[in-house]
C-alpha cells in the first residue's frame, strides 16, 4: 500500500555491542550498496559493530549465514540482496528459496534479518534500497537487532537458546 503508515520499533539497547555479519549478494551493486550503508548505520546506532562479505547471489546468502554461524561467533545477520523479476521463472525459485533456507536458519535460533529485496522493476529497488527512502538495509539490520536482544533476554541465567528437554536435563543429559 502506498502511503501506508506502519509502526517501527525502537531500538533495541545492549550493554555490550552486537557483533553482525551483513551477507550481500551485489549482483545489483548500486542497489546493493545502498542496503549495505542503511544496515550499517543501523548497526552503528546501537553500538554494534559489522563486517560485510559478499557472495555471488541471494541463494548463496543463507549458505554463507550457515557456515559463519558455525565457524565464527556473530551475534547475528544480517542478508542483504535483491531479486528483479526476469523473463523466467527462476526468479520464482530465487526469490523462495532464499527466504525458505534464511528462514530455517532462524528457526534454529539464528538472529537473521532477511532484507534480500524481491521486485518487479529496478525502480521499486531503488526506492526500498534508498537509505533516505525505505531503507530496507536499516529495516533487515533492525530485525536482527531485535531478535538479538531477545535471545540475550531469554538466554540470561544461563538457560540458553534452543530446544532442551527439561526431562533430559533432570537425568543429567545435554541440551538437544
């Protein structure tokens, strides 16, 4: 809806600065940077600090999340992209399957803001990419923020994040 108002939460406060990984794919690199500036500022603002590496395409972006997840130590993501709708349907499959394997790593406790734009024309790209504008970069940067804190939220006393059976952990178990 053009023109529509929506409500932004503020900003998350840590005590202790968030480190972020921004995973672009530049294919569109104007577009690209845009994001990349809009969800560094983000990140700045709360006192956080980033690093940003690029792949080849969006469906690379949930491949390098998996991997740094497991060989690093971010507090969060941040996937950064954007899908034009071509002549084919591999924009279909782009499109879905980034968001479907962004989404699964969050399901196992990521904290993944998802800011890969998916679009008709360059001209709705621009508009979203603009850190002026709608500033999707800073919005995807925002979500991982916030589910950042979350998970600090609930992980204090040393619960953790995750699933664990209580069960298990009462017989002396591990956390699943």
């Amino acid at each position: 809806m053009a023109g529509a108002a929506h409500y932004t939460l503020e900003r998350p406060t840590f005590d202790d600065g968030p480190k972020l990984l921004i995973v672009v794919a530049p294919y569109y690199k104007d577009i690209a940077d845009a994001l990349v500036a809009g969800a560094q500022a983000e990140i700045d603002a709360v006192g956080g600090s980033h690093e940003t590496i690029e792949v080849p395409g969006a469906l690379e972006v949930p491949t390098a999340v998996a991997m740094a997840a497991r060989m690093s130590n971010y507090d969060g993501f941040v996937a950064l992209g954007c899908v034009v709708r071509g002549e084919t349907t591999h924009y279909d499959t782009v499109c879905n399957d980034s968001a479907r394997g962004l989404t699964l790593l969050g399901l196992q406790g990521l904290c993944i803001g998802n800011g890969i734009l998916t679009v008709e024309t360059m001209a709705q790209a621009e508009a979203r990419a603009e850190v002026a504008g709608q500033n999707k970069g800073g919005g995807a940067a925002a979500a991982a923020l916030h589910l950042i804190a979350l998970a600090r939220k609930w992980g204090e006393g040393g619960k953790g994040i995750g699933f664990t059976s209580d069960i298990l952990l009462a017989r002396g178990g591990t956390s699943v």
